[in-house]
C-alpha cells in the first residue's frame, strides 16, 4: 500500500527517457500519462486505487492483497481501501484516490447502482475503470470487468443438489430452503438464476418442496429472499426463523441453497442451534468462496461443498489488464455480451469456477497452495 502516495512524475516520461523537470512535481494527473488510448506510462508513473468492499469477509482481504502485491511487484504505485461494507465510504475513498491522481481503478462495488457520480468524475480525468469481481451498473464509465462465471457458480450449486438428492431418479418429495445474496449485488441475481434454472423444474414438479413458501415464482424475484450485506448474522436469524416457523412436527429440512460461504456459515449455526448433527440425515448445504471457515465445516460434515473460485487467478487477469491499459495495448477480454449494466455491455473477461467437495479439498485447495495443510488441520 502506499497511501501517502503522491505522483511525481506524471507524463514526464516519454519514451523511456525522463524530460523535463521533476520540480514540476504534481498530484494532478496530467492526460496521456496512462489511461489507455494509446499513450503509455512506466509502472511507477502509474497509480491504480484498488477499492474493496470490506474487510469482515475472508475472501476481499485475500483479494486485495494478492492484487496489492501484484502490481507492487510490477513496479506500479497502489492505494489499496476497504470500505467496511458501507457505501458512502467507498465514494469518498474512490474520491481520494481521484484526487491523489490514479491512472486505473479497480472497484469491486459494494452498491453496484451507487458510483455513477464517482465515476462521471474519474472519466472527466480520462480515469480507466476496471469493475472487479461485481459489476457496476447504471454508467458508461466503467471500462472493463473481470469476474469469474457468477451464472455458472449457481448452476453447479444446482446441479450439485440435484445430484446428491439424485433428483432424477427419486421422487422425494425433499424440504428445500432456498436463499440468495444481497440485493444490491449484481452477481447475487446471475447466483440466483444459474441456481434456480436447474432446481425449479423439480419445485414445479413437487419433488422439491419449500415449507417456508420462500420459492421465488421466478428468477426476477430472488431479491424477495435476498441477504443483505451477505451477513452470516442475518443469515443464521433467516434460517431460524423458517425453522422454528415451518418445521414443527419432526419435519426436517434436506437441503438449503445457499449463494456463498458467509451465508452458509450462518445457516449451518442456525442447522447446529436446531439439532442437526453431521452425519447421513444432514441437509446438503451449498456454498461459494472455499473460505477457511466454511472448508473446515466441510470437513466437519457441517456443509456440502463449496464453488471455489481462485482469486489468486482473477488478481493476475486484473493485473494483466491494468499492464495492457497502460501500456495502451488491447485489453483482452471474453465475454461482451452478458453484463449489460443498463447503460453498455461491458467487456468482461470471464474465468471458470471450481466445485470442491470435502473429497477434493486436499486435491484442490492444498495442492494449489490456496492454502497449506497445516491451514485446514489436515
Ligand atoms: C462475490 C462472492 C462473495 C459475495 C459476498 C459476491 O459479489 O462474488 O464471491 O461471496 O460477494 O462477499
């Protein structure tokens, strides 16, 4: 991090050869000195500000430090914040890094319909705008976006309860409890839909029941049983109240659909708080982030499996994008036709996600080095 950053030789270098003088010294960005359109700048010419949403949830502070050190490595000067899940922070703090005279920035939005007026400001300073991990929705300022496959997260989710209930061959009925992501999350709706295009079928056809009437009619209404904040708290509070709610009579819930790790590590309390021990009677509980927590309940028999998506590789491509802006190369991307934010489609370079089960963990998550045996008691 190097916050107190200031840029000093903005648009000095051309070429390779530094002209001028450095008492022209400035935080002002000077136009040409990065940005893309051809011109190009050294690394430590070029300030990226690297906005994460929060620290309270594993995976933004592997996020932001693996991308930190990245572009660290490469020379480049960076301003990395997090924004403690609250909106008005992650304004000011985008302001902040404006002002210091940022080249890119990389914003994983915590309100992806809230930075538009941030964002008129970075364009009037010819700023290139990297959307990281969630889309930012409702402007044209935004230049790229580098995800991994949200829909497909939630089509393995689904076709992992599919499999495990062996939905095509049984006739159940089974008790679901489906939840979705925060409502003003973009990814949360892409979860919901790849999720809820395999399952509904089999609510359709009654072999999957919801008792708490929580079964969203369509994909466009999966804010209804959206988390706020992604909170594990609200969560847990959720699954209680359905529990205690619709599940008396020795009824048992057999499966929840839950979009990520914090929601499930929430649910899980929630499952433990009402009985529900490890073991062949324990629902299939779904997950997403392979966050240390969640891999360790894995472990335990206290969820089923988790979409891991290896943020270490979404860092390189970010990376490999701010090089390719700044050195005014083309930006590779594969994917301009899924996230239209209301204003374009913006190009988006998709990587592939990865289910792990508690079989897999070692083969996945310890031989990658995400992380170390010793990380997981193994
Ligand atoms: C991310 C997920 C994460 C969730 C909560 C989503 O936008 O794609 O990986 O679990 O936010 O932070």
């Amino acid at each position: 991090m190097s916050l107190g950053w200031k840029k000093t030789a903005a648009g000095l270098v051309t070429a390779g050869l530094l002209v001028g003088s450095l008492a022209a010294c400035s935080q002002e960005r000077e136009s040409g000195s990065g940005g893309g359109d051809g011109a190009t700048a050294a690394p430590e010419d070029t300030l990226v500000g690297i906005s994460m949403p929060t620290k309270s949830l594993e995976r933004w502070n592997r996020d932001g430090q693996h991308l930190d050190e990245l572009l660290q490595g490469a020379n480049y000067e960076t301003a990395l914040q997090y924004a403690d899940n609250k909106v008005d922070q992650q304004i000011t703090q985008i302001e902040n890094m404006i002002n210091q005279g940022a080249d890119v920035l990389v914003i994983a939005p915590i309100d992806g319909d809230a930075l538009g007026p941030v964002l008129d400001q970075a364009a009037s300073q010819d700023i290139k705008v990297i959307a990281y991990d969630r889309l930012i929705n409702n402007t044209p300022n935004v230049d790229y976006y580098a995800t991994f496959d949200n829909y497909e997260v939630g089509k393995m989710q689904g076709e992992f309860i599919v499999e495990q209930l062996d939905l095509a061959n049984q006739a159940g009925p089974f008790n679901l409890e489906p939840f979705a992501g925060s409502p003003d999350d973009n990814n949360a709706k892409f979860f919901f839909s790849g999720a809820w295009d395999v399952l509904k079928p089999y609510v359709d056809e009654g072999k999957l029941v919801v008792p708490s009437g929580k079964a969203p009619a369509s994909n466009d209404e999966w804010q209804s049983i959206g988390i706020q904040g992604w909170g594990s708290d609200t969560a847990q509070a959720e699954m209680e109240n359905r529990l205690n709610s619709f599940y008396g009579g020795g009824q048992r819930v057999d499966v929840v659909l839950s979009p990520n790790d914090s929601l499930a590590l929430g649910i899980a309390q929630a499952l433990e708080g009402a009985g529900y021990a490890p073991g062949e009677e324990y629902p299939v509980l779904t997950g997403q982030d392979a966050d240390q927590a969640n891999v360790l309940n894995m472990i335990a028999g206290k969820q089923s499996m988790t979409v891991w998506k290896d943020t270490r590789t979404l860092g390189d491509q970010v990376a490999k994008m701010v090089e390719q802006i700044i050195e005014g190369q083309e930006v590779q991307v594969n994917d301009e036709e899924t996230y239209d934010n209301g204003e374009k489609v913006v190009p988006t370079f998709l990587l592939p996600p990865v289910v792990v089960t508690p079989d897999t963990v070692e083969s996945s998550l310890v031989e990658s080095g995400f992380y170390s045996a010793d990380d997981l008691g193994l």
